[in-house]
C-alpha cells in the first residue's frame, strides 16, 4: 500500500507562519521542520485527493483497494488499463448485471472491444397452471462466441467472470471461434 515519501517538501512550511518572535529562533524552526516531514506527505495526499479516488489517475498499488469499493477484484493476467477500464464501468456494469446489455459491455470491457455474439435461449417461461410444468425443454443459458485469435485474459477466469454477470439459473458457454 502507500507509504511515506522521504524528503518530500511540504508545500506550507509551520515556520513560516509563526509569528516573528519565534521564525527567528533557530530551535523553533527546527521543531517545526521535524513536523513539516511528518505532515508533508499527509498534505500532499489531501491536495492530490481527486487523482486517488479517479481510477484513471490513482497510482497502481491504489487501485485494487479503490476497486474493493465497487465490489470488484482483478485476476493477474489483467492489464494495468483493463483494470483501469472496469473499475471505471463499474457502476454501470452493476447496474446493467443479468441483462444482454450488460453482458455485452462486461465482455467488452474484458476484453478490450473485441466483437463479440451472445445468443439467449430465451428460456423464460411461465404457466397458467400452479404447481404445472413449465413448456419447452430447453434451459436457460447464454452462449457467447469470442473470437479465437484474440488474446484474452485467463479463459478459465474470464469464463468464470461472466457466469457472474447472468442470473444464478442460466448457464454460461463460451465457444472460441474462427472469425
């Protein structure tokens, strides 16, 4: 995680904003110097704020703990800007979880744009009758076709990924394909 930052000037120094009697007392601004490396880097944290909390600016060490907020975690074959990318769709993608939609724009983020298809058996059902059969036979799933000479992340990862991204009863196929 984050630490100190040795020799980091403050950019408001104590000494210079005590009263005259005591900027001229050289124990005084020794005191105050000990304090200013203590507080330098705590100042320098608070006026650079916004960049820490922008995933598109905090520094890399700091992104896995400001994707923790928006409930995501990152695998290892995950590129800087990829994780960059979902923290950032974050939100929306939450909002958009279990839907077409949603899934098209998980998978994109994932995989940088790739085009891909997903086809929905559309196994929703209903009957007039309680406690009756349901019509069709087919389950629910999603099957998505990636293009298989792009590079992606870990298949198995990615795989297990978006069977998060639909409802728990729909199953998930993931057919690699020649474009």
């Amino acid at each position: 995680m984050r630490s100190a930052v040795t020799g980091l000037a403050t950019a408001h120094p104590l000494g210079e904003q005590l009263p005259a009697i005591y900027a001229e007392d050289p124990l005084v601004q020794q005191l105050t110097e000990a304090f200013d490396q203590v507080l330098a880097p705590i100042l320098t944290t608070l006026d650079c704020l916004d960049s820490y909390l922008d995933p598109a600016r905090t520094p890399p060490d700091f992104l896995p703990w400001l994707a923790s907020w928006v409930a995501l975690g990152f695998s290892e074959h995950m590129t800087l800007q990829q994780r960059r990318d979902l923290v950032l769709e974050a939100v929306s993608l939450h909002r958009a979880r279990g839907t077409l939609d949603g899934l098209a724009r998980l998978i994109r983020t994932l995989t940088g744009g790739e085009a891909v298809r997903i086809t929905d058996s559309g196994g929703a059902a209903w009957s007039t009758e309680p406690g009756g059969t349901l019509p069709g036979t087919e389950a629910s799933k999603v099957t998505i076709d990636l293009p298989a000479n792009a590079v992606y992340l870990n298949r198995t990862w990615l795989k297990a990924v978006l069977d998060l991204g639909v409802p728990a009863h729909v199953r998930v196929e993931v057919d690699y394909v020649d474009s």
